[in-house]
C-alpha cells in the first residue's frame, strides 16, 4: 500500500465528499484491484465508509455543523438547485436550517415578491443583499454560527404559514420513515404542518440512518429530492409523493 496513494484518495474524499472507484481510477490511473484494495484497507482503519460503489470519509455520531457543512457539498448543491426550480413569484417559503436547504440561497435571486422564513442566519445574511424579503427567527443559537433553534423559536414559527417548506433531516429509512433529533423536531413539524406542501431534500449518504425520533413518513411529504435511486416499492408504497432524482457523478456512473 503506498502512503502517497492513500494520501491522496484521502485528499480527494476530502474535497468531493464522496467519489466513486471509478473516479478514482481515472484520476489517479491505477487499477481498479489497486484502488479497490486501497479504500477497503481505509475502511478497515475506519477512516472511510464504503457504500455505492464508493466511499465517503468516516465521521462521527454528532459532526459539528462547520464540518457537516462541507459533507457531500456538491451532490447537496444539486439537490439545491433543483429544489429552488418549485419556487414561483409571489410564494412565502420556510427554508429550514438545514446545511442542505442553506445551498438555496444563490439559486433563489430573481425571484419578485418572494418571502423566506428561515431558522439559519447565514442564509438570512445572504438573501438580506439580494431583493427577496426574509424573516429570520429569533431564540437561541443551539449549533454555532447558524443555526437557532428552542421553545422561542417554534413560539414564532407557529405564527406563519407558507406555500411550500423545504426541509432536510440526518435520515431516512428504506421503508419512508423521516428521522430527526430531538434539538429540530418540534420546529422541523410546524413547517411540515404549516405550509400547503412540504419538500423533502435528502441525499444518498443519509439512506438507513436512524434519529431520535419518527418526524413523519413520505406520505406527509408532496416531493422529495435526491440523488439516492428510489426503489420502485417506496415509489409504490407512496405513490401520491412525488420523487425527484437529481443527476450526481455517483447516479450517471
């Protein structure tokens, strides 16, 4: 095993979040014995996780949001953009804090006559420069830098209504089970019950992981948006949902 390789691919899940086997070989050109042998050594480390024929970097239970932000960054930038493409003229939107929901922002500018009611002052900050009207929820800053949430928090948020919440949460269960943490729950359920439709945004690395707590299920949800490849039993099982797969390096492969 050459530490400069390992050294390398490391670097690379670094900056991408997640690659694939075959991204690896083209880049670095060794086999793909060689680049298999070396992720499956790393992961034996426990410095990576191998799934979808890739592999992301390991990390622990309770990420800081600084670091959970940089996580799959462009597969969540994607998502994003396809997200903002149900925004029309004139809506009022929750966008939760979610570091997922938070990559909006730069895809919504244009937009005449839009209201975002948000928890996360970064993307406030952000849209406070461009024409769109932001509401920014007061109460208690419980993840620096960004994002507030607590009882004062939900108190305000239950005082508006929108046409539409976009949302993201740590995970998703292959049976349509939305999982959230204690710290989100009541806030993350005003939204859902609040607004006329709710967006679910999630990406794949999220798929089987489990929270504190049963948010809602796809039934509570009219469009979720992922890379992940939704099987056809979801799709069926929640067939009024309506999915949206975005095209990722990992799902053109």
């Amino acid at each position: 095993m050459s530490q400069k390789r390992i050294d390398t691919i490391l670097n690379i899940i670094k900056e991408q979040g997640y690659v694939t086997v075959r991204y690896l070989c083209d880049q670095l050109h060794y086999s793909t014995a060689t680049i298999n042998r070396d992720l499956n050594d790393l992961q034996r480390q426990k410095r990576i996780i191998r799934h979808y024929g890739g592999a992301e970097l390991a990390e622990e239970k309770g990420t800081p949001l600084v670091f959970r932000y940089h996580k799959m960054r462009p597969v969540k930038r994607l998502i994003a953009e396809k997200a903002t493409t149900l925004v029309q003229d004139g809506m009022t939107v929750f966008i939760d804090g979610s570091t997922t929901t938070q990559c909006m922002g730069p895809y919504l500018k244009g937009r005449r006559d839009l209201t975002v009611i948000t928890n996360n002052l970064n993307l406030a900050s952000h849209l406070s420069e461009t024409d769109i009207r932001c509401i920014c929820l007061g109460g208690t800053i419980i993840e620096p830098p960004d994002m507030i949430g607590g009882s004062e928090t939900v108190r305000q948020l239950r005082s508006y209504t929108a046409d539409l919440a976009f949302f993201s949460t740590g995970g998703l269960s292959a049976d349509g089970k939305v999982y959230e943490s204690d710290a989100y729950y009541d806030l993350r359920r005003t939204m859902v019950e609040n607004a006329k439709k709710s967006v679910f945004l999630v990406d794949h690395q999220k798929i089987n992981t489990r929270l504190d707590r049963v948010l809602c299920d796809l039934s509570d949800i009219a469009v979720v948006i992922t890379d992940w490849t939704v099987p056809n039993t979801v799709k069926t099982a929640f067939a009024d949902t309506c999915f949206i797969q975005v095209e990722t390096p990992k799902t053109q492969r």
